[in-house]
C-alpha cells in the first residue's frame, strides 16, 4: 500500500509557503557548498531544509499509513546514518558518499516499484506511469553502479578496469534492452516486465562501472549522483511532491554540472571515461617498481630543502589523508611562512577520491583559503619554483598522462611538477597510485623520496626545519 497519500486536491497555503522555504534552503545550501568558506553553513542550511521538509509532512493533511513502520525506519535510519557520518574516516569519506547515493537511487526505484503495484491500470495517467517507470530505471542503475563504486573505492575490487570480451557492445545491448522494457512497461503493464526492468537495469550500473579505472571514480560518482537526483524528481511527480522534485532536480542538475566539469579537468569526453577501457586496452600495473634504482633523503635533508628555498609548493593526495597528516603538514608551511618562504598548495580537480576531498581535509587544518591554488593558476608557477612536496599524490602529477597515450589517465591534465627544480616525494613504498600504473617522475634525477607514514615523516621535517 502506498505509505504517503495526499488527502486533498488542493495543498493548504501555509503547506506551500513552508515547502517554499525548505526549497529555498536546497538552493542556498547547493550556493554555499559552491566555496570552501561557506560550504559548512551550506551543509546547516541544508540540513535546515530536510528537516522543515520531513516535519511538515507529518502536518500537511497527508494521510500517513503504516505510521509506526514509518517511525521506525526513521529510528532505524538515524541509528546507522548519525554515527557513521560522524566516525567516517575522512579517507572513507568517498565510500560513505558512495554508500548514501546508492541508498538514495535504490530507494526511489523501490518506491517507484510499490507506486507502480497500485497503480489503476489504464485509468491511471500516461504521464505518471512514464515517470514511475522512469524513477525504476534510473534508481536501479544508480543503486548498483554505486555499491560496485564503494567496492572499488573500498578495494574489495581491484580499482583498475574491468573488461569482458565484446563489453562494449554487451553494455549496449544491455542498455537497449532495458529502454526497450522501459516502453513495453509503459505500453501494457506487466508486473513481469517490472521485475525484469529491475534485473536488467541493475545489470546496466554493473556494467557501466565495471569498466572505470580507479582514476576516473571521482566522475562517477558525479554522474550517479546525478542519475539519483533524476530519479527522486521523478518519484516526486509520482508522488506529488514539490519538494522531492525541487531537491532531486537541484541533485541532478548540480551532479551533471559537476560531472561534465570533472571531464574536462580530466581532458577528455564522459564517453572516453565510461567506454575508453574498451578501446585502448589498460597499461600494465606497476608491480613495486622492480629494480630500478629512486634517490631518496632523510627528514633532515629535506629540511634543508625546504629551509633554503624560496618558493615551496604542496601537492595534497589522498596518502595525506590516510596519515591524517593534514595538520602537521599546516605547522610546516607555518614555519617556513616564518622564514619568508612563499608556500601554496597545488590543488587538482580530481585529487583525492572525491570532489573537493583536498579542500575539505585542509579545511579541518585551517589552512588559509588563499594558499589553496588550482590547478589553472598554480601550474604556471611551478617553473619558478625550488621545492615541489608531493604529500601522498601521484596519478595527478603523472606524466605518464601527457608521454603515455595506453595509460588510462592519457589525455589528464595534470600538475606540472616536473617543471619545478627540485621534487620531494613522502611515499610509503613504490607502490603505484589508484589508477595502477608506475610515475616516471619517480626516477627522475631532480627527484627525491622520502619514505615512510606521512604524518611521522612530516613531524621530523617540522623539527629539523625548527633546529635550522
């Protein structure tokens, strides 16, 4: 049975006027997340919204059945949402997204789903079905092709591409057949076709993610996260809900947005990224390096470095975030401001495993917002530059993506260390970075590397610079 159902053909005014304001909220909220200074009250404003949006249901002459299931789900969902956000490590934060957008793609389908159960059959309006058939299309594929995101991003998977003989032409066939179910659906519904809407789209996030290398990830999670914004507007319509519409429109405008700008900070076309796999193969892995022979230092050594420099520039990855390094890293770039060393942090679209992962980790460190560079206006300054720290990054200054056309990060701008005198790299071990491959840049002759857990070998840097 359907759980909401409206009891009224008109909704009362001040129903409207405070669904008006939890969407002015959404806006607001979408604004502030657009800047690092403003994004924190852009989550409360945000967050505002959700909450005037769900109380008002419970007061808007809705007809509210299974009341205590509804409770209780609440219950359920608060108990698992509230300390998961709040002990996610920021390196799992990417999965968390993942997880939560899933849940939102998953949900809508399985709405749309009971929606289309109790539909009335030819009395029921064309429109609403297509967008009830929709919301299950959508939803599924977006469920799925997220959960396999999170195992990636997790690595209970290999994060490299995965290609199966003739996968691009089983993706399309696959897609073709569930817009096919999708208008049969709509043409003589069937409670058949439903459940094979539901295999075959499920299938089709599978496939369209299974082929992604780990360097393309942040993508798609943009585009799933637009496919779930599509779907909760669809189920809005379905549902007659303004503010479903109005927030999943908001999702899926700002995700494609968002997507279509990530693309082109990786320099090549959203298809290259989805189906490029299937086109030029996938370069070898990196296997620890072999037997190549890499200069590395001490802390002191590159103390010395850094003292004597002039111009320092940070690149931030996402081995600063698994050493929860941010910190010192902050306390470094103090010191050497103190000895009148100019220092930025080099920030590219795509570092990290999400959007904006480097500018919400060095936000928790309190880094000025104007150290912060991207990438357009910091890669000219590398070439006047004596020191370059690449704190966990690799793929993003690979230049394998500008020298190497089988990578599968070619045609990536990238930041231009190379171009800087000297090139420090804080690595664990040589092994490669998320898309897979090896970093020529490593065994370059102005490279040096210091290895170890980033935080502990930045906490001897900052004490050798302090005895300088």
């Amino acid at each position: 049975m359907t759980t909401v159902l409206a009891t009224a053909e008109v909704t009362p005014s001040w129903v409207q006027l405070v669904e008006l304001v939890a969407a002015v909220c959404f806006i607001l909220a979408l604004k502030g997340l657009s800047s690092p200074k403003s994004a924190r009250n852009g989550v409360l404003i945000g967050s505002l919204g959700a909450l005037i949006a769900v109380v008002v249901t419970f007061f808007a002459g809705y007809e509210l059945n299974n009341l205590v299931l509804i409770l209780l789900a609440m219950v359920i969902g608060t108990a698992i949402g509230w300390p998961a956000a709040r002990k996610v490590k920021m390196t799992a934060m990417p999965q968390l997204v993942a997880l939560f957008n899933g849940a939102g793609g998953g949900a809508a389908a399985l709405v749309a789903t009971i929606e289309f159960l109790n539909l009335d059959g030819a009395d029921e309006a064309k429109a609403v079905l297509i967008a009830t058939v929709f919301t299950v299309l959508v939803g599924s594929v977006s469920f799925s092709g997220s959960v396999l995101t999170f195992a990636k991003l997790q690595e209970l998977m290999t994060t490299r591409p995965v290609t199966i003989p003739a996968g691009r032409f089983i993706t399309a066939g696959v897609a073709i057949l569930s817009l096919a179910l999708a208008v049969w659906l709509v043409v003589a519904p069937s409670t058949a076709i439903l459940i094979a809407l539901l295999v075959v789209s499920l299938v089709l996030g599978l496939l369209l993610v299974l082929p992604v290398g780990g360097a393309d990830v942040p993508i798609v999670i943009s585009l799933l996260n637009a496919f779930t914004g599509l779907s909760v507007a669809a189920s809005g319509y379905v549902l007659g809900n303004v503010l479903l519409i109005v927030a999943g429109t908001l999702v899926g405008a700002s995700g494609t947005l968002l997507t279509q700008e990530m693309a082109r900070a990786m320099g090549r076309p959203l298809t290259n990224t989805l189906f490029g796999a299937f086109k030029a193969g996938v370069a070898k892995a990196a296997v620890g390096g072999g037997d190549r022979p890499v200069r590395s230092s001490t802390p002191d050594d590159v103390a010395i470095m850094l003292g004597y420099a002039q111009k320092v520039i940070i690149v931030p990855g996402y081995g600063l975030a698994v050493a929860q390094a941010q910190h010192t890293i902050r306390e470094l770039v103090d010191l050497l401001n103190e000895r009148n060393i100019e220092v930025d942090y080099a920030i590219h679209p795509v570092a990290g495993r999400m959007p904006g992962h480097m500018n919400v980790l060095l936000a928790e460190a309190n880094v000025p917002y104007d150290q912060l560079k991207e990438m357009e206006e910091i890669n000219p300054e590398f070439a006047s530059t004596d020191v370059v720290l690449v704190v966990g990054a690799n793929d993003v200054v690979n230049p394998a993506a500008k020298s190497d056309p089988s990578a599968p990060i070619y045609g990536m701008p990238i930041l231009d260390v190379a171009d800087a005198a000297q090139v420090v790299f804080l690595k664990r071990s040589m092994r490669p970075g998320f898309a897979g491959i090896e970093n020529e840049l490593l065994y370059d002759p102005k490279t040096t590397l210091l290895f170890g857990d980033a935080k502990d070998s930045l906490t001897k840097v900052v004490s050798a610079v302090k005895g300088l």
